[in-house]
C-alpha cells in the first residue's frame, strides 16, 4: 500500500488480549489500567472505552486534567473508579467532587486537604493512600502511614478503599529491592486490615503470587511492552508506526551519512529514506535499531526530524511503500533497547502527525 504520510494505528483487539495475558496471569485479582498521559500516547478514551468493554472498572491517571477528560469520554452509562495518582493538589477539591474522581493521597499534606473537602461537603470522601516502600518517589512514608492508623481522627470523613504502592525493580525479578518493598507493604496493609491492597504494575504482576493482593495494575503491558523490558509473546503490539519511503539511495563506502560523524558507510550501502524522524516522536537514539521492511529486519542507520535512513540491502523498493518502524515485526521493546530508555518513553512520544487508525473500537 503506498502513502504519503506517516500512519498510527492502533489495535485495540491487541490490547484487549494483552488484558486477557494479564488476567490468566493474575486469576481472581482485579485488574485496573493505567491510561495516564493519553493512554500512553494512543488515546485514553478509545482505550478506555474498550476496556471497560472487556469489564475494566478502575482507570488510573496522573493528572486531574486527565480524570476530568477520562470521566467525559466514559460519559454516565459507564460508571468506574478514576484514581488520580496527583493526589489531591492545592485548589483540586471541587473539580475533584464534580467529576466523582478518587484522589490517591501521598503525603500527610493531601490527607489533612482531603479530611477538609470531605467536611466542608459534608460527605465521605472515599480515597486511596499511596505508601512508598522503596521507590522514593511518591508517597507516604511507611512511618507517616502507621501514625495515620493510629490515629484514626486524623483519617475522619474519609474511606479508604485502597492500599498501594509501587515497585522500583520489578522489570528485575531477582533483585532484593522487590522483597524488601513487599516485607514493609505487609507490615504497612497490616494496619488497615479494611483497606483493599494493590502493589503490583505490569512486570509486579509476574513476581508471584505474593505480590498481587486485590489489585494489580496493568500498564505497559496492556500496550504490548514485555514485563521484564524485552519482547514476550505473550503480549502483541498495540502500536504500529509505519511510515513511505521517500526516496532509495546508493552510498560508497567511506561516505558519512546523516548528521555530524556518528555513521559512516563500511561497504557499499543503500539507504531507504523515510518519511518520519523525531518530530513524529520516533528518538533520535535509536539508531542502530531495526525497522521492519520487505520481510525483513532493516538496521536503522540515522534519525533527523523529518526523515529516518534504514539499510535495505538490495530489496525492492517503491517510493510510497510503508515501513514498519514500531509494530509486531518491530517490538517496542526492542526499539527502545536501542534508544537507551524504556518502551513507555517511546510510546507517548509516538504520532506527533501523520494519520490515526484505530481498529477495534468501541
């Protein structure tokens, strides 16, 4: 098929199944998606609408932006939880109310802000307390949490309905930060025997057993992305970046190619020229990675703005013809191997401009 613009598609079938892979994995726990910055790039509420399709009830966002979009899209005839892992920021409260989202509080600051909202509207206010067991980012610490518990004034007019906290080194199953995260999350949910527990992300998941409780919360691997950062069959691509040749070039060896002194050709080389680069929020990093293209890995040599350079031998080659440089014969895992990050990053960059399909939409 022949274009002239770079294509996102987007397959929501894919991403179902990636949710069932989750689910067979994680028997009789709930899981809950996260779809904060834009459903990692690919629309939060094409992904959410579907897997509230396939029985998804709880959505995590960062932002309270986010909640407030996601509650839209959702609209009133799909009723779920909307977690905000923003907690509760100053001045959120009554945008917070108005669109019935589920701050998850992180500091003693945003409990005592949102023991307030809860009295000034004269309600309950159900809530989620996020305990840091180890990654030093967000979060309560295991000993603010236990003053919280033993204090249950300081708690008064809110329900908290969940327990959580979140891995560091879970995408490394065997390193000791993953048992010494769970030991404190026990002696932590020990205090509130009431309280529902989440702990696991998508590579958590796969730790065991022990590390599921009620919750678990799928993310990049809803997307495709394998759990312990490499390629894994049993998650398929959500993605697919393709992008025309613009043009077919021969280059003698010895030539420099692209910018500045990085590459320079060893042997006779030829070069498709394709129409996408790091405005259409491919990372200039990833050369040396491959794209896939005439049934086969093609090395990608160099990425500008505009424009990606991939190796393609002595195949065929039409002007038009698409280049797969994200997708099943591409894994994002791979891709970003070779950019130096990790799969999350290379997905919200994606689709800066082009065409948007998506397929299985609900």
């Amino acid at each position: 098929m022949l274009a002239d613009s770079s294509r996102l598609t987007i397959d929501l079938n894919a991403l179902a199944g990636n949710l069932g892979a989750i689910r067979a994995e994680a028997a009789g726990v709930e899981v809950a998606a996260v779809v904060k910055a834009d459903g990692y790039g690919l629309g939060a509420a094409q992904v959410a609408r579907r897997l509230w399709a396939e029985g998804v009830r709880s959505f995590y966002v960062a932002r309270l932006t986010e909640g407030e979009a996601l509650r839209a899209a959702l609209g009133p005839d799909r009723e779920a939880a909307i977690l905000v892992l923003d907690g509760l920021p100053p001045g959120s409260g009554p945008r917070l109310l108005a669109a019935g989202l589920v701050p998850v509080l992180a500091s003693p600051v945003q409990v005592e802000a949102a023991v307030a909202l809860a009295a000034g509207a004269g309600r309950t206010l159900t809530c989620a307390l996020h305990v840091d067991t180890g990654m030093n980012r967000q979060g309560l610490t295991p000993q603010e949490t236990a003053a919280l518990a033993q204090a249950p004034g300081r708690l008064r007019g809110l329900h908290v309905d969940l327990l959580l906290s979140h891995l560091g080194s879970a995408t490394a199953p065997a390193h000791p930060r993953n048992a010494l995260q769970l030991e404190r999350f026990n002696a932590v949910r020990a205090l509130f025997p009431d309280s529902r527990a989440s702990f696991a992300a998508s590579a958590g998941v796969f730790l065991g057993r022990s590390y599921r409780f009620d919750q678990v919360r799928g993310g990049i691997s809803l997307y495709g992305g394998g759990p312990e950062e490499r390629p894994d069959p049993r998650f398929r691509a959500v993605a697919t970046f393709e992008a025309p040749i613009l043009d077919v070039r021969s280059v003698e060896p010895g030539e420099l190619m692209g910018y500045g002194e990085g590459v320079r050709a060893e042997r006779p080389t030829r070069l498709a020229v394709v129409g996408a680069g790091y405005a259409d929020g491919l990372i200039r990093a990833a050369r040396g990675g491959y794209a896939w293209y005439a049934g086969a890995r093609r090395r990608l040599v160099y990425v500008t703005m505009d424009l990606t350079a991939i190796e393609i031998g002595d195949a065929p080659a039409r002007i038009g013809e698409m280049v797969e440089l994200l997708g099943p014969h591409a894994p994002i895992d791979e891709l970003a191997a070779a950019a130096g990050t990790v799969a999350h990053e290379c997905l919200v960059r994606l689709g800066g401009r082009g065409e948007r399909v998506y397929l299985g939409e609900v």
